[in-house]
C-alpha cells in the first residue's frame, strides 16, 4: 500500500483529511508549547495554555476514537 495512503486510511481519513487534521494539531501543540515555554521564562504568562492545550487535543483524539473511558485521564496542570 502507500505510505501515504496507509495510515490515514487506518485511522478512517483520506490523504488530504489526514493533512489538515494533523497538521492543525500540530500546530496547536506548537502553539501551546511556545505558551508553555515562555510561562516558565515568565511565569505570571500563560498559565494555563500548556495544560488547556493538552487538555482540548487530548479531549478531541479520545473523541474521535471513541474511547469515553479516556476522556477523563487527563487531570494535571501545566
């Protein structure tokens, strides 16, 4: 098969859906990383950007699985 077709159709998305899912999750996870970087720098920024980051994408693949027990294990704060 094609390793660009594979995964995505393993996951039940066509090349092009499989792109712009992944590639704005990426983006999020960036975007909440460089929060994250900068609130250690500068700790009354950003406080709860890493954690509310990891929270919504965390939230959203478990959704997309399926998977309801999942939903609730991410409880921490960063």
């Amino acid at each position: 098969m094609n390793p660009f077709t594979e995964h995505p159709a393993a996951v039940g998305e066509s090349y092009p859906e499989h792109f712009h899912v992944a590639t704005r999750f990426g983006l999020r996870m960036i975007a909440g990383g460089i929060g994250a970087v900068l609130h250690g720098v500068f700790p009354f920024l950003f406080t709860t950007t890493g954690s509310r980051t990891i929270k919504a994408l965390h939230g959203e693949i478990v959704a997309k699985r399926g998977d309801t027990v999942q939903q609730r294990s991410v409880e921490f704060v960063i």
